[in-house]
C-alpha cells in the first residue's frame, strides 16, 4: 500500500489530555498541518472517514527492552517485530534501554543500540541509557550523552547485585549528576535453600516491606539532590503507596518465549524476566480504565500518551493532536471488540499474559509519520521507517518544580543583631 504524503481525517472525535472536540486533521509530510473544520486541502489528498470514531494521539511506551541479551539469552522481539507489533496497537513511539556491562562504556553501549536499531524500527524511537557503574568516565559520559546524544533519562538499578546494581553512594552521586545536567533519574529494585525453585519465588525474594524500603531509599537519595525520579518495576501496594507520594511509575515489556524461560525450571533464579505489552498496552488500559469506567478518554490520552511526552522532553512534538505536531495519530473505534491471544498477536513471543481477555476499544488505524502503517487488521510497516528522536534536557514539566523547590527551599542565614554582651570564659580541666 503507497500512502500519500497528505492525509486528510474526516468527521472523528479529536481527542486530547485536557479537552475534545469535533474536527478533522489535515497532515502534510508527516506533521499536522491544520486541525478544525473546513478544512482547504491541496489536490489528491487521501481523505479517510473516521465517523464515530475517536482520533488520539499515537501512544508512547516508556519501557521497552527490544532483543535485549540477558542471562544467557536474547529477548525474542528485536526492533522490527516489536515495533511492529506496536502500532497494531496503537502505539507510535517507544524508549528502550541501553544497558551496558559494567565496567563498559556508555557511549559506545549507546552506539551499539543506534546501530541494532535504526535500520530496524517501524515508529520513532529514543533511547534510556542504564549506568551500571560509576566513577569519573560515567559522569563524563553522561555529560556527552544528554548534550550530544539527545538522552535526558538514566537508568540505576537496586537489584541484580554485582550485576548492575549501585550501591547508595552511587546512587547519590549519579542523582547529583543527573540533577546538574538536567536528566531524570530512574531507580529498580534464600528461596532455593528452603526447596522454593518457581517463578512465586520472585515475588518471596522480595517482600513487599523490602521493596517499599528501597523505593523509599532511592526516593529519599533523590529527594535529597532534588533529582526528578521516575520509578519502575513497581509489584506491592506499599511501594506504590511510596510512588504515588512521589508520582512517578512504570511498566515494561520484555519479551523471552517459553523455552527460554524454561531455563529456569528448576531455579526461578534463571527465568530471564520479562513479559509482553507494547501491543496490547492501550487496548488492556481502554478495557480497565474506560470502558470499566474509571476514566475518561482524555484521562487515557494522558496515561498513554501525553504524560510520557511531557515528562521525556517530547512534548507537543509527541502527545498531542496540534497544528505542528507530529502526525503519530491512532483512529479508535472504541465499539469495536477483540479478545487478546498468541496466535493473532503480532509480537514474536509464543504467549500472551493477557491471552483470552476480550477488550472494548481498538485502534482502526495507526499513522506513524503521517504514513499509514496499520489499518483493517493489516500492517503496512517498513522496517527503517522510524526515526531516533533525540530529546533535550531541563524537561519544564519535570524541572519547573524541581527550580521552585530549589528556589524556595535554599538554606538561608538567619538576619540578627551581632551579639554584643558579656561572654564567659571556659577553664580546660586538666588531665
């Protein structure tokens, strides 16, 4: 299918984070050229009909691991099929994660991900970097990494001992660092003895009063640079309840097949962790959030999409359905119905943790670019059509509050009369 370099989508619902409304959205080489009625259109336009439908902002999933190598094995989604798979859902960008060993660069990690990626992706894409380590070449890499590389987002992990995690006064000192060069901080965090060797012992290893200490520890180490934190890996209540206070979480998708999972048959130690998402992630959301009524359609637009854009620096370029925008744009049929399986999925993953799970709600198409990538059921993806996105530093929606607080919250002397009155003498006691 040869799409046009103008689209024209006519009679749907515009919906944004903070308000909707009746329009059509005209879209010249890959960027929203006007959004209103009546719109003047050139000659040739491709004019599609999104009647009853609801036009949203394509979705941005902040979690993403594609053929990533670990514990032995590699994550059987790569860029293409994983990015495949996610504008069938909905879905218009991702960030992954560049992890490097430790001990290793994080440029040339960087590097390495670039050169994986960009002949692959089917939607834009922009880069975390993990810091595993730390001394004097990290923080000097970091630096380039933010100015030069467009990366404003690190990753720290309080888990995988002498694997990637940081010890506290690392972890202080890469907060400080990325407070300085304006990033976001994002922290992670004896059940074969006693004969506990499946996947609950994951959930027995770390108890939810141990996890809610280490969130709370990476929140207070933050706290304390007054370093923005985006928090991830979240499992029990009481650590939500420490990132709620905070406001800032995730979820990830990691995809390894059953087999490789089976590595860990018998020590739930060696499972490579990871599950599906990038798919299916706005359609389980629609289903639990709106549709079950806990949310409105601009609540979702925020969740799925906008929120992201802001906190990484993309916003509006991503996020919002504006003149100037980038058209990544989902046409959402939110009557139409789908029941989630393996085998119609589009991830290269042979299961689906939500498999048998049917879903009101489902995008119609998908437009990436202003190039339409998926509709009626069929992709129309070229791998290499995405592109990196660098993003910028000194997010405003993150930093304007960290400034504030730095403003209002800087120790200051007290203004006082010096002191002018009689002073005693102190006699050293002898030895």
């Amino acid at each position: 299918m040869t799409t046009p370099s103008r689209l024209l989508i006519k009679g749907g619902k515009v919906v944004n984070e903070d308000f909707s409304e009746m329009a059509d959205v005209y879209i010249e080489d890959g960027v929203i050229s006007a959004v209103g009625s009546d719109l003047q259109v050139a000659a040739g336009t491709r004019v599609i009909d999104a009647t009853d439908r609801l036009v949203l902002p394509g979705g941005i999933d902040t979690h993403t691991h594609m053929e990533l190598s670990f514990m032995g094995t590699t994550a059987v989604d790569d860029f293409h099929t994983g990015t495949k798979a996610a504008v069938a859902g909905g879905t218009t960008m991702i960030l992954d994660f560049v992890i490097p060993q430790k001990g290793c660069s994080l440029l040339e990690a960087y590097e390495r991900w670039r050169t994986t990626a960009d002949p692959k992706v089917c939607c834009d894409y922009s880069l975390h970097m993990a810091v595993t380590w730390w001394d004097d070449t990290v923080k000097k890499e970091m630096e380039t990494l933010v100015r030069d590389k467009g990366v404003n987002s690190f990753k720290m992990f309080m888990a995988y001992k002498d694997v990637f995690m940081l010890r506290d006064h690392e972890l202080y000192s890469v907060f400080a660092q990325c407070k300085e060069i304006g990033a976001i901080a994002q922290g992670a965090k004896r059940m074969l003895s006693l004969g506990i060797t499946g996947p609950e012992g994951h959930e027995m290893c770390r108890p939810e009063e141990v996890e809610a200490e280490a969130t709370q520890r990476a929140v207070t180490i933050a706290h304390a640079v007054n370093c923005p934190l985006y928090v991830v890996h979240v499992m029990s209540k009481s650590a939500a309840k420490v990132v709620a206070n905070a406001r800032r979480s995730g979820t990830d998708n990691c995809t390894f097949s059953v087999c490789q999972k089976a590595l860990g048959k018998d020590d739930f130690t060696k499972i490579p962790n990871g599950v599906n998402g990038v798919e299916d992630r706005m359609s389980v959301i629609w289903e639990k959030g709106v549709h079950s009524g806990k949310m409105d359609e601009n609540r979702f637009v925020a969740v799925t999409s906008t929120n992201a854009a802001k906190i990484f620096n993309l916003y509006p370029r991503k996020g919002r359905i504006a003149k100037g925008s980038d058209a990544d744009l989902v046409i959402w049929d939110p009557k139409a119905t789908r029941v989630i399986s393996a085998k119609t999925h589009h991830q290269a993953v042979d299961y689906n943790i939500f498999e048998g799970m049917l879903c009101h709600g489902c995008p119609e198409v998908t437009i990436s670019r202003g190039k339409v990538v998926y509709e009626n059921c069929q992709l129309f993806t070229k791998p290499g059509a995405g592109q990196y996105i660098p993003r910028k530093p000194f997010s405003e929606f993150v930093y304007k509050r960290i400034n504030q607080r730095e403003k209002v919250g800087k120790p200051s002397a007290v203004c006082r009369e010096p002191y002018t009155g009689e002073i005693i003498s102190v006699v050293p006691k002898r030895s």
